[in-house]
RNA sequence: GGACCCGUGGUGCAGCUCGGAGUGCACGCCGGCCUGUCAAGCCGGAGGUCGCGGGUUCAAAUCCCGUCGGGUCCGCCA
C-alpha cells in the first residue's frame, strides 16, 4: 500500500500492534456503528485496506457511509476484547477527533458480500456496488493484471505502440460500431473490432515486436463473457514461428499468474483442433472434468437402429447421475443444439453380466451393446448417451451436453492453460459454397497443405492457434500471409476478387509490395482471463462500468436520443425507425 | 430473430399450485434503552401503484394475454 499522504497518516488496515502509542490520522467511510449507550460506541472506518476500530466516548452525531477524518491514538484492545478475524483486530484508535468530510444519504443496498443483489440494481448504483469488497479486490486483480502483462511485454522486447480508435470500415467479421463525420457527412470512421491489421502494418514499418493492451470494440449481442468494448493483449512479431509466439505469450501468463496468485504452478499443455473436436466436441473443451466423447460409428455400421445410422455416431458416459426428467430435458437440448435426437442407455447388472436399458436396446445386438459398453467403458448404473449425425454436429452437440453436465464438476482451483493449433483454414461453405475464413483472410495455410486449397480447401490446416482456459476461449491468433501470391491464392479460394480485395484492404495489400516481413502475432482477453483468476463467471465482474445484456448503462441511461440539430450537424437524419 | 428464468416497502426473500383485506421473515432506516461490541443486543415506529397495461372474476400479488426491465443460453461474435 502506497505511502499515506494529505489528510491521512495510516490506512485503517495497515494499523496493528506496532503502532500502539502513535497519534495517527486515518480517512475513510464509516463502515459500521455499535452503540452502547452515551459512554461507548464503536465506529469502524473503512479504506480500501480493511477497517479500524474507533472507540468514541461520546455520541458523535455519525452515519453509515458519512466520509470523516479521524485523529487518534493507537491502543491496545482490552485483554478479551480483541478480534482475530481484522488485521487491526488488536488495536483501536482511542481519544478521537472526528471531523466530517461528507454526509451521506442511507445507501441503496448492503455492502456485504454475503448478500446477492440484483445486478440491475447494482449496476444503476454502480459507484456504490464498486466499494463492495468483491469488486475492489476484482479490479485491483485487474489492475496487478496489466502491470504484470507490461512487464512481460518490456522484458521480452515489445514496444507499446497506440493503433487508432477511429479506423476504417472493414465489412467482414464482426459488426462495427460506425462514427459518422462531422466534418465529411455522409462519411463513417469505425471503431475497430481489433487492431489485426493496424499491428500488421506496424510489422511492415520495422517495429519487430508490438504490443498494446488495447480496447476492442464489436456490435454483436452481449453474453456473460462478451461485452460491446474489452480489452485484449493484443501483440505481433516478425521473423518468427508459431511456437515463438507462444513462448512470448506464455512468458506473459506465467508473469500474470505469479503476481495475482504466487505459488500457483500452470503447464500449459497443447491439443490439435481436431483432437479437442473429437474428445470433447468442442474447440475451448473445459478439460476439468472427464467424460470425453468416444467414436462409436464403427460399432453400429450396420445396426438396424435408423437413428443410429449416420456419417459419425459419439458416445459418452454421463459425468453425474440422470433422472428420467432430466434426460428428457437432454434429448430436447440435443435438438435446440440442431441434433436430430440423443439417444440414452443405461447400463444395468443381470445374472448374465451388463446390460442396456434404453428405449433402443432391444434394436441392439448382444454384440452391439457389448462393444458400445467396452467402448465408452462404462460401469453398472452409469448412462450413456449417443449422438448420430455428420461428424461435426455429432461431436459438437455431444460436447455441448457433456460441457451441461460436467461444468458442476469442474474444480474453481485448477487453471487448465493449453493451446488449440492446427485448425482448419475455412469453417465451412456459405450459401454459394464459397469457403468462408475460420479467422482472417490474413492467415497463413500451412504449408504441408498448399496443395489441397484447389483439391480440397475444407481440409487445409491454418497456421492458427487459440489459447484456452477452464473452457473460456482466451484469445487467438495466427501466423500472417506476406506473400502476394499466397495471398491472392486463399483470396480467390475465399471468392474475393481482386477489384474487392483492393477496395476492402488495399492500404494493407500496397504496404505489403514495400517489403513486408514475416509476422504473426496473438491476442487475448484480458476480461476474460482476470475474471477467472478471480473465480469469476461473468466478465461484468472485472468491469467497473458494464453494460446490460440489452446494451444499456442502468447508470447514465445510455444509450440515448440526441438532439436533431446534433444529427444535421453530422448529415443525419433520423427515420420512422426511432422510437419516441 | 428465438428459448428459458426472474421482477413483492431501501435490500434479500417467503406468499403465487389451490384467487378471499398487502399478510410474514431477515437486513437496513428513524426513535428509545444499553460501558466492550465487531453482521452488537433489547424495545418501539415509519416505509408498498406486488414492474407496467389489459382480460377473466363478486374478488387478482396469485389465473390468462400483452408489454417493459434484468439474467442465462441458441443464432451472432472473421
């Protein structure tokens, strides 16, 4: 704590027996008040650091949250009185001086912890909310966070460099928040959803290893782990592999997890996209619990069972127990998911060893079941459940249900660091089978693929690689193309042509044809990762001042209409669209 | 765009199935008592358009429809 100035002389929970004697000046907020009648009342004072114990012999006229200064002396508690669950448990400040700084209304909701509050009363008195001791100590993990992310970035060489809030509108990914132009109307900057190709251009001008903890800013619906604007680490290097980039980035998360919780030991491990689809069926799989998926379409490729006829059959032995309502709750999940159905079995004991009980298993064999139960190795009482579809779908929509049941179990206390490489290149065709980029156009093939963006580019590897923790996607990132004709090649496969690519990128494809190096670069969310060290569940946690799902600030009311002349000003004009 | 959950004095909850006077619990607030508490204790008091609108009914916090706000999720998030 820092070295007390102004009006204070200590902080309330930096007194302890070593000050006993000294006439100490401490500021802060009434925490509580216990009175005892004329002669003895108790008042607390609060700073950031903890409380201290005042004892006032007189009734001064106090009120909870009312900020004074007070000036007394360090005592020692009476043998008996003292409290070993405060830092300044033995001491108390005797003989006060009290002086008010503010007075304050009664506060809308408790401050203690133990009470949950409704967030949206919380958010609406956020400035209040914020004193609470879960949120001081959230966005002072935050803040140890970013300091220990500089000193990564400075001791491995990175220089912090500013990109621009007001840039240029890229029409793929996310939606972007569009600023229009005062002084050009009918013109619009945007607000970036990330600094990719500011930091690529960066890399063309020499700067070698960039890095900025940087605001991003998307337009897309709002969830417990994604707010409008967040905050990535967002570097790149050239000159450099794929596993450099992880070491700098590791380097970084290693110096966060030190200082926000020492002694904590992380490995961080590395699984190929394909092998986290097909275990867990998911590319973030919270590893903190078992239950991976098994492949099982070769058990049943020629059952009888229609709903088990399919490209890819996954099965999986349920983590916790399931009633009957409960797996019919599961099977209407499996669908929302986009599956035709999930299939349950459960395994039972007769004399003649395991058996199926299932609404399917009298359509199995004796051989079918018997190799599904070695299969998934399941045990008397355990259920299993299947899902047919195309491969994709069967492992996603299984990893969804398992990730539903397994998330209880899943330990607070373990941080499972790891990487996700090798994933494809294009996530799939769009409507007119053109191959749609599983991260940017920018990303490098891998090279052992190039021969397979004509023949097959659903199959082509990328250099791009995500980092994932306790199943929250951290951030991702890839090796870079800086080769035109590397870059004209996923261009044409991606059906861009060249007039597009011009028009959409041109400043970026122009600076390349002036030297570019080889570069690649990541970025993660540094919401995200401060809000699981902090054993939290929602990024609003570790954000002084959020907004709601609906994209509202309960604090300020914004978003809000504005003047018409403030529109005609920018060459706007409102439509019957807006509401009153 | 869609699914589900929540909305009751300042706060947290119960009441809602099965309609019968806003009834209850805890905290906070105000007043009184109290010389060792620390979520102090005891006594008393104030405080409510049951989110809002409509419907059913003799009667609605409760049942129905709509709507607003908050949350979780699907879609979306290169």
């Amino acid at each position: 704590m820092p070295e007390p100035v102004g009006l204070r002389t200590a902080y309330a929970g930096s007194l302890n027996e070593s000050n006993i004697g000294e006439v100490v000046k401490v500021c802060g907020w009434v925490n509580r008040i216990r009175e005892h009648g004329e002669h003895l009342v108790f008042v607390d004072i609060r700073d950031y650091t903890g409380v201290v114990q005042c004892v006032i012999p007189r009734t001064e006229n106090l009120h909870p949250e009312w900020v004074v200064q007070i000036t007394g002396t360090v005592a020692r508690r009476p043998e008996g009185t003292e409290n070993d669950q405060l830092a300044s448990g033995q001491i108390e400040l005797h003989d006060p001086t009290v002086r008010i700084l503010a007075q304050a209304e009664p506060i809308p909701f408790s401050l203690d912890d133990r009470v949950e509050l409704d967030e949206a009363t919380r958010l609406r008195y956020r400035y209040v909310d914020l004193r609470r001791s879960r949120m001081q100590r959230n966005l002072r993990l935050r803040s140890l966070v970013n300091a220990a992310i500089r000193r990564s970035m400075e001791e491995q060489g990175f220089v912090e460099i500013e990109t621009p809030l007001l840039w240029t509108p890229t029409p793929e990914g996310a939606r972007e928040f569009l600023v229009p132009s005062r002084t050009q109307p009918q013109n619009f900057y945007v607000l970036p959803q990330s600094p990719q190709i500011a930091k690529q251009l960066l890399m063309v001008a020499g700067f070698d290893r960039y890095y900025q903890i940087a605001r991003c800013l998307r337009d897309e619906d709002l969830r417990a782990d994604r707010q409008f604007e967040f905050t990535q680490l967002d570097l790149e290097a050239s000159f450099v592999t794929q596993d450099d980039i992880h070491e700098f980035i590791s380097h970084a998360i290693h110096t966060v997890v030190a200082a926000v919780s020492p002694g904590t030991t992380i490995n961080i491990g590395k699984l190929t996209w394909r092998e986290a689809m097909s275990r867990y069926g998911s590319d973030k799989p919270d590893r903190r619990f078992g239950a991976e998926l098994n492949d099982v379409t070769g058990i049943f490729s020629n059952t009888s069972v229609k709903a088990l006829s399919a490209k890819s059959v996954q099965a999986m032995v349920s983590p916790i127990a399931l009633s009957r309502a409960r797996l019919d709750e599961l099977v209407e999940r499996a669908k929302t998911l986009g599956a035709k159905g999930l299939l349950w079995l459960r395994v039972e004991t007769t004399d003649g060893g395991l058996v199926l009980n299932s609404p399917v298993s009298k359509f199995l064999t004796d051989t079918e079941q018997h190799q599904l139960i070695d299969a998934v190795r399941a045990n008397v009482g355990d259920t299993i459940l299947m899902v047919a579809d195309d491969w994709e779908r069967a492992v996603a929509v299984l990893g969804q249900i398992r990730l539903g049941l397994g998330k209880q179990l899943a330990s607070d206390d373990i941080l499972d660091f790891f990487w996700v490489v090798d994933f494809p290149l294009f996530e799939g065709l769009d409507e007119f089978g053109t191959p749609i980029s599983a991260h940017h156009p920018f990303t490098m093939p891998n090279e052992e693929d190039f021969a397979l963006l004509d023949s097959d580019p659903l199959s082509v590897r990328s250099q791009s690689y995500d980092l994932v923790l306790n199943g929250w996607e951290l951030g991702s990132g890839s090796i870079r193309i800086h080769e035109s004709s590397i870059q004209s090649k996923v261009f044409q496969v991606l059906g861009i042509d060249e007039e597009t690519a011009r028009s959409r990128f041109g400043f970026l494809l122009d600076a390349f044809k002036y030297g570019a190096p080889p570069h690649g670069g990541f970025a993660f969310g540094i919401d995200r990762l401060s809000a699981l060290l902090a054993g939290e569940e929602n990024i609003r946690e570790l954000i002084a001042f959020p907004k709601t799902q609906s994209g509202s600030d309960l604090m300020t009311g914004a978003p809000k209409q504005v003047a018409i002349e403030a529109l005609a000003q920018l060459g706007l004009r409102p439509t019957a669209h807006a509401k009153d």
